[in-house]
C-alpha cells in the first residue's frame, strides 16, 4: 500500500487551506488539519477554522476533536491523527495533512511514540516551584536527566516539569524516550509543498489584512464568549495568539485597537518562527506568491510536482 502523505505546509495566512482542498479535489483525497489550535470547538474565527464552504465537500478531520478547558497535546494529536491517516490509506484515498503547526506535522510522519501521561504528579511539581523556585527544579533535572537539561533553556518551566514528571513517573529519563523513538523508521512517507510570498511585506500585510477581518466577523465576541463558558485565561487554547491579546482586553488591560495592534506583531512573529521549521525539509516544493495568493498558478504548478512523483 502506498503510505505517501501530501503535506501543505507555511506560514500563517499563505493559502494552505485553500491549496490543499484544490489539491484534494484534484486527487481524490481527504484533509487532515495540522494546526494546534483548530482542534478546540468554539474557536473558529481566531484560528481561520475552514468554513463548510471553504471545505467544498471534501472530507475534514482533526477539526474540533477538543474541549478548550482541554490541555491537548501533540502526543494525544499524533494518537487521534495517525489512524485517520491510515484509514484514509486504507479506503484508497490520498491524505492531504495541511496545517502551519510543525510540530504536529514532523511527530505524526514520524508516528513517534510518546512517554505516558497521568498528570498525578504535574500538581506537585508546580507546587514545588512556587515553593522552592524553578532554578532548584532545573538542577534536579541536570541529575535525573542531563541530556534533556542541556536541550532546555532553565527558564522553560513547561519542558523542565514534564522532563521531571516523565522521569518520576516512568523511572527513564525523557531523553532515552526520545532517542528510542527517533530511531523507529517514520511511519508515512511525506511528499512536502510549501506557500510563502516572494516578499516578506506581502505576508505581512496580508497577515494585517487577516487579523482585521476577524475582528470586523466578531474575534472579539468569540474570545469573551469562550470566558462565559468557564474557560480560564490560563487555559492553552486561551494562550492561543489572538485569543490571549484579547483576553487582555476583555479583563481591562488595555483597548480592543491596542490589542488587535498586538495580535498582528505577534502573529508576524510566528510567521517567522514557522518559516524557519518548515526551511529545515530541503526537498520541500515551494509555491511563492507575488501580493496575493494566485490559487489556479499554485495549483496547476503543484498538480504538476505530484504528478512527478506519481501522487
């Protein structure tokens, strides 16, 4: 059975899912979104959740598979996400896994294993931290498992909790966890197209484009609606970019305009961070735009690509 994955891949606001249902229509496939903060139910028009009309009649999955009061994971995302991918495969259809989050993306080809979870002793770490300081925790680590201290900056309190819950938790370090599965060969073999623009100004204001238009379709209300349903500014759906700057906002802490000027900074931040991931694949194909996405060049020239490697 052919286990090749197509994936669209890049930056925030470059066309991704647009190209990928073309593409899926095109080749008789099915869409899996890679993005960490579509998977939350009620928070559609701060992630860019596609619209039935945009999905066009091909099939979506991963898309609100989570409560926001939820911490999910990229270990619970590749456990939900890789037997969709081989049901897909299975019923003789292609996978499209479209998304910005590399994360994800990298862990399901992967089909990396991941180090259990039961959260019994997460509440004590914290406590611990508040008691005795993060630095105090950080040296712990450098003795349980000083492999992964070296890969942690000692201000990351959420990575050194976690390399500290999964040592007590399963008596190996986080390290070996990692080494074990990096060696198991990758689970689907990806075929990888990525968007960007040929200028960097064009992103960006098409990223400012982006963040004013949610706020003019209700960001706004959608954050302060999500707070009425008891979900906590601490959440991580709530530390979502766009959802947190609002949140702010909703609390007092400074205006709607001062908060939308803040989600655009941030947001062209990320872009740049996920540009830099998605660079690292060098046998990644890549449609870059001039000011504006042209979907019927990007798909003509990607239909091509596929077809080159017998997609």
């Amino acid at each position: 059975m052919d286990h090749r994955v197509v994936v669209i891949c890049g930056p925030t606001a470059s066309g991704k899912t647009a190209l990928g249902v073309a593409l899926a229509k095109t080749f008789g496939g099915e869409v899996v979104s890679a993005d960490s903060m579509q998977v939350y139910r009620g928070m559609d028009i701060g992630t860019a959740k596609p619209t039935a009309e945009e999905m066009d009649g091909v099939p979506h999955h991963m898309l609100d598979v989570a409560d926001p009061t939820e911490d999910f994971s990229v270990a619970r995302y590749v456990d939900m996400a890789a037997p969709i991918v081989e049901d897909i495969l299975r019923r003789g259809k292609r996978p499209f896994l479209v998304g910005g989050t590399g994360l994800y993306i990298d862990n399901l080809l992967a089909g990396r294993s991941f180090p259990p979870f039961s959260g019994k002793i997460r509440q004590e770490l914290t406590a611990r931290v508040e008691a005795e300081g993060l630095d105090k925790l950080y040296a712990e680590l450098g003795r349980v498992d000083p492999a992964r201290q070296g890969e942690i900056s000692p201000n990351d309190e959420k990575r050194i909790l976690r390399a500290l819950e999964v040592f007590y938790e399963t008596d190996k370090p986080m390290s070996e966890w990692n080494a074990e599965s990096k060696a198991q060969p990758p689970r689907f073999e990806a075929v990888r197209i990525g968007l960007n623009f040929q200028e960097r100004a064009a992103l960006w204001a098409r990223i400012d484009k982006r963040v004013d238009e949610m706020m003019a379709r209700g960001l706004m209300e959608e954050a302060a609606g999500l707070l009425r349903r008891g979900v906590p500014p601490t959440a991580t759906a709530m530390q979502a970019i766009g959802y947190k700057e609002l949140t702010a906002a909703l609390l007092g802490h400074e205006s709607p305009e001062a908060a939308a000027s803040t989600v655009k900074l941030r947001t062209r931040q990320y872009a740049k961070r996920q540009l830099s991931w998605f660079r690292r694949e060098e046998d990644t194909f890549w449609v870059r735009w001039e000011n504006e996405p042209n979907f019927s060049s990007g798909l003509l020239n990607s239909t091509a690509f596929l077809k080159e490697w017998g997609i």
